[in-house]
C-alpha cells in the first residue's frame, strides 16, 4: 500500500462520471448477492481511455441489454489516472473492474486482482506473447492486455513533400535540417505536446534506450546501478532535441496539449508531434484525409538508434473481492475479446487487439508502424516499466528545461536520485 499512498500524491483528485442507461428488467448474472432477487446490480468501471469513447458508449448499452437488471458505471479518466485510481482505492471504493498501466502500475495493484491463471478457455482467447505483460513475480496471470500500441514521432507526409524532404531524418542533425526545411515551406516543424507530463515521459523514453539491452534490460541496468542516466548513450541528446521543439515549436509550447497538437498534425499546421497509434480516432475526426505515418525517432547522430517504441501498454483487472466477480468477468471478456469490442478496437480507435486471431485494423498509423514490427525494427516501454512515480519527477523537470529552469547537469542528477530514492521505497 505504500506504492498506491504515493500515487496519491501525483495528481489533482478530478472525478468525472459517466452514467449509462439502466435496465428495468431482473437481473439474471450468476452473482451471489442478487439471485433470486430483482434488485438492480451496479458493476463499477474504471477507464482510462480517450479514444472511440462513443463506440465505448454503445458497448456498455450492448453488455446492459444482455444482462437486464444490471447497470455499468464507468469513471473514464484519461488524465490523472494513477492519482484517481490509487485515490478510491486508499478509500476502500475499489472498482469491480480497472485499467491500468502494464508495468509498475499495475504490479502496484495486483494484491487487489483476480487470479485468471485456471481460466484456461478465457486466456486462449488471447495472444500469450500479450497475456505475459500481466504476470506477476509468482508467474501468474492478474491482468488481461487491451491493445498493442505504438508510439514515437508522427509526421505529415504532405507537409514534409511539401518542404521537399524525400527521406525520412534518421538523425538529430538530419532532423534540425528537416526543421529548417519545414520552417521555410510556411509550416510549424514541431507540435510537441509539452503542456502534458506524460508525452514528455514517453518522449524521454527514446533516448534511454539502449537497443543492445532493450526496456527490461535498461531498466535492470539502472536498477543494479550498472547504467546510469550519465551513461547511457543517448540520453544527453534529449535536451538538444527539446531545443529543437522549443526553437522550431510554437511560441508558447508549454501550452499545447495532446489534442491541440493531434489537431495541428492532422490540419496540416504542424508537421510532428510525439504521440502513439492510439490517436487514430482523433487524428480522423480532426481530419479524416490527414496523409500521417510513423517517423522513427532520431535520437544520435548514428542512423541505426533510431526507435519506435512498441508494446501492450494498458491491461484491465478484475477486482478479487468484488461482489459481481462473475459478472466483471464477464464484461472484461466482453469489451476485449467479442466482436463488438474487437470493432471498437480494430475500427474505432485504430489499433491491434491482444485478443487472439487475424484482425483487419482500419488506422494508417497501426498499418505503417507493422513494417516496422515485421521488420524486427522496435523497442519495447521503457516508461511502464520505471518505479512508481518517476514520471511526477521525469515530465516537469523536462518542463523546467524548457522554459531554462533547470541545467542539463541538474536535469540528470535529479533523475538518478529520484529513480533510486523511489526503488528503495
């Protein structure tokens, strides 16, 4: 409990609740508490998605009127999500079902999560190269995974033929000279969405990675004090590209948000932005002809450390103690794994299922960046994996660089001090 009593130190308790339609009729899940009766049951949801949230809508509608009698109350919170979980936590309002971060997050949380270990026909219903990412220390499975993602640098292919780039920038050098370039063609190089502390955590994440190592190695490394953020290889050239994002960004950077610069992207304002093919269903609503792709993200001056980050990155568990388990159950089954919830996933936010089987994904950004999973060209999360917490210290320090508030030197130290600090807690 210590780790989620830190977790509610990060963030501002904002409670938004969205409340689907009820159903008249008897309940007829296999809960204990309501057999028999003809009360009313309410299964609590905690989300944190920002993406296809109307389709979300008519899901939760589909799974009411195939369960009469019982309503689901959905908390999304897509900003703030750690600090609002861990809070109704602390405060025993634990939700029957809960998404959260793979990684350190949701490890923080897995002595409050049901055990899916022997739900054998449940977990042959995903991919077990997925199903690994909710293991715990004992080998066993307490979260079942939502999406693959992908994240890095997105540009606008119209806008980068528009300044005349006919290759891709595969170095800091190669990038600033695509800035130049840009800049001259009338167009905003860099939409970087500095106002949000964790864009600024994913973006750190490039260049931490060692690709000799990959994410579970370097965080290993810097656990066992083998690597530190002075050493490792890349992590310096950070600072100079956030140089390149304030120079070549709009005037007031630290005022952009993640929706204003998916908008920008998508309008053709602004011609990259760091974000992941989670945004799909946004960048189309903005703009549905928006002619977008991955840019590997150039982090040194040698072509070959060039990243783009992928993995499973939020997973859902089920609340042990919840007095609907059967009936979270099944809504965590529903929502992941069912034709409507894989078309929710596939078509509507644009990303590739965990849930076992081919699937036909309808966003550009998800199609572009398979070449680069086939091609064996990925990293995976260093940012899922980091101690609890570190990202409250990682995206205002990044801040506070920006706005020349803090050194480079003082930038790393605290780093490193953080990181430390908070594994030995």
């Amino acid at each position: 409990m210590k780790k989620l009593l830190s977790i509610l130190l990060c963030g501002i308790l904002v409670v938004s609740i969205v409340g689907c339609s009820k159903a008249n009729n008897e309940n007829t899940s296999n809960n204990s508490n309501t057999e028999g009766k003809k009360d009313k049951v309410t299964l609590k949801v905690f989300d944190a998605m920002a993406y296809g949230l109307e389709r979300y809508d008519e899901l939760v509608k589909s799974f009411e009127e195939s369960h009469p009698g019982v309503t689901v109350e959905v908390q999304h919170a897509p900003n703030d999500t750690n600090a609002l979980l861990g809070a109704r936590v602390s405060s025993n309002d634990i939700p029957d079902v809960f998404a959260i971060q793979v990684g350190s997050y949701a490890q923080s949380y897995y002595e409050f999560a049901y055990d899916w270990s022997n739900d054998k026909d449940v977990l042959d219903l995903f991919n077990q190269s997925a199903l690994k990412t909710g293991l715990n220390s004992e080998g066993k499975i307490m979260s079942l995974p939502w999406t693959y993602e992908n994240m890095g640098l997105l540009y606008n292919k119209d806008i980068f033929n528009a300044a005349g780039i006919d290759k891709l920038p595969q170095t800091l050098d190669e990038l600033e000279q695509a800035c130049i370039d840009i800049k001259a063609a009338g167009y905003i190089p860099f939409a970087i969405s500095a106002k949000e502390n964790w864009v600024l955590k994913q973006v750190a994440t490039n260049f931490m990675m060692d690709k000799k190592l990959d994410a579970k190695g370097v965080v290993e490394a810097i656990d066992n004090g083998s690597l530190t953020f002075d050493t490792m290889p890349n992590f310096k050239n950070l600072f100079r590209f956030l140089d390149l994002a304030v120079e070549y960004g709009p005037a007031k950077p630290l005022e952009v948000d993640w929706e204003t610069s998916e908008n920008m992207l998508a309008n053709g304002e602004a011609a990259i932005i760091h974000m992941g093919d989670w945004c799909q269903s946004t960048l189309d609503k903005f703009n549905p002809d928006a002619n977008v792709g991955f840019l590997p993200f150039p982090v040194s001056d040698n072509p070959d450390d060039v990243t783009l980050l992928s993995s499973v990155s939020w997973t859902y568990i089920v609340n042990k103690d919840s007095d609907n388990i059967d009936l979270a159950k099944q809504y965590l089954q529903f929502i992941l794994t069912s034709d409507e919830g894989i078309d929710w996933i596939t078509n509507y936010i644009g990303s590739v299922p965990a849930a076992a089987g081919a699937h036909k994904v309808k966003g550009k950004l998800a199609n572009d960046a398979a070449a680069y999973i086939k091609a064996g060209k990925t990293n995976g999360w260093i940012h899922s994996l980091m101690p609890t917490g570190f990202d409250t210290t990682l995206g205002p320090l990044m801040q506070s660089y920006m706005i020349n508030g803090i050194t480079v030197e003082e930038s790393i130290k605290e780093l490193e001090d953080d990181w430390m600090n908070r594994r030995q807690q």
